[in-house]
C-alpha cells in the first residue's frame, strides 16, 4: 500500500469520525448515496472524492472514473473559512 492509499484513508477515517459527532449528519449524507463530490485543492494541484454511501459514511477517493456531480473548488484556506 502506497503512501497516497495511506493518507487517503486517514482521511477518509478522520473525516467519516467527525460526521459520527453530528447526529443529522448521516442521513443528510445518506440522501446523496451514489453521487460524486469533487474538492480540488488549487495551488496543491489536490483533488479528492467523496462517495456517500446509504448509511452516510463517505469514501475517499483520490481518482474516479466518473464525472463528479459536483465540484467544490479553492485553496485550502478558501476552503476553512
């Protein structure tokens, strides 16, 4: 397993732990099941996707075959604010 697998699922574990801290969260995410999110990091040259499945975890991908459904895009500090 690669680095970038590894980072990837540290991310994807991270991100899936904070969603359990908000009960609406999951079914929220739930209602997106099967739809592909983009985030593109600029000046990273990053991009990450993310898959809901039916009970609102999400996937992390960093390559998809498919278009994403929708794409959020900026620099990491756009992103925080």
């Amino acid at each position: 397993m690669s680095m970038r697998d590894l980072s990837t699922q540290g991310l994807e574990s991270a991100i899936n732990a904070l969603i359990q801290l908000d009960p609406q969260a999951p079914s929220k995410l739930a209602s997106l099941h099967g739809q592909v999110i983009e985030i593109r990091l600029h000046g990273l040259a990053l991009s990450f996707f993310f898959i809901p499945d039916h009970s609102g975890r999400l996937t992390v991908l960093r390559d998809v075959e498919q278009p994403a459904d929708a794409c959020i895009e900026g620099s990491p500090i756009d992103l925080l604010r």
